[in-house]
C-alpha cells in the first residue's frame, strides 16, 4: 500500500525549507524523491531558488582557485629548494669500521644525491604547471608545455654533467 503524504509531513517539509535545508537533504531525511518533494513544496508555496545555491558554488570555486594558486607557489619554491640543494656544499655522513660517526662537507652532493633533487624539482615544477593549466586554458597549457620542455631539457643536461655515466638510469 503506498504511503500518502500527510499534514505532518507537510509541516516537516515547511519547517525543513525555512531552516535552509535543500530540496535533495529534505528528500533524504524525510525519506521521500526529490520529486514528491519538490511537487509538494511547489503545492505549499515553496521555492527552491538555486540564486543562493550559485552564489555559494561560485565562492566555493573563487575559494579552490586561490588554494591552487598558493599551492602552486609552495610547489615553485620547493623545486627552487631543490635545485640550490643540488648545486650547493653537501654535508656526507657515515660510519667508520668502529662504528663511529664520519661527515665530511663536501662541494656539491653525490650524482644519486643530485638526481634525487633533480627529479623532485622536476615532480614539483609538473605539478605546479598542472594546477596552473585549471585555471588556465588551452594557452597556459602550451606556454606551460614550453616552458618545462625547456627546463626538462636543461636539469637532463645538468643531471648527466653531475651524475656521471648512469644518469640516464634516472629518466635525465
């Protein structure tokens, strides 16, 4: 037997619109389809008007795009981080035969040690450009697209200079 929709029902849907809640929420805690509710409601009067709804999707993505943006920077400086990291002195630890702790400064880090900043600067600067082609378009994408073919090239060249003859095992 199906279930009518009765006076208390009605008045849980008005008190449900008055409180703000959506028409899918309303649905869902009164266990009815949104479309009886939404038949009723337009019965009672009621209005879902989207305007609000739009107002707070719009803030929402305003929102997401400023997060991306800071992101992004925090990613740019990490890949500058690690790009001195692998030009700068590097400080070598370890252990003597007694089991004694050795570090040595040394002028610039070990090849695995470089290619490792390398390629997380490479992560970074990827990343980065990904979050800048969202907001971007298909323009940011190809000014993107050049500009880490370039730098690809160039932490290639500088990873191979670095790191000896297995550079290439590391995608340089």
């Amino acid at each position: 037997m199906a279930r009518a929709f009765s006076r208390e029902d009605e008045e849980r849907l008005r008190q449900l619109h008055a409180d703000g809640v959506s028409r899918n929420d309303i649905a869902r805690q009164m266990e009815w389809s949104v479309g009886t509710i939404t038949n009723h409601a337009t019965r009672l009067g009621l209005s879902f008007d989207r305007s609000a709804t739009r107002a707070a999707t719009d803030a929402r993505q305003v929102d997401l795009r400023d997060r991306r943006q800071r992101i992004e920077i925090q990613l740019y400086d990490l890949a500058e981080r690690n790009i001195r990291r692998a030009q700068e002195r590097y400080l070598l630890t370890g252990f003597d035969q007694l089991g004694a702790l050795v570090a040595e400064t040394i002028p610039q880090p070990p090849a695995r040690e470089t290619k490792d900043f390398t390629l997380a600067a490479s992560s970074a600067l990827t990343t980065a450009v990904k979050l800048a082609q969202v907001d971007g378009g298909d323009a940011g994408r190809e000014q993107a697209a050049g500009f880490l073919q370039g730098l690809s090239d160039a932490m290639a060249t500088a990873a191979r200079e670095l790191g000896g003859d297995d550079a290439d095992e590391y995608g340089s």
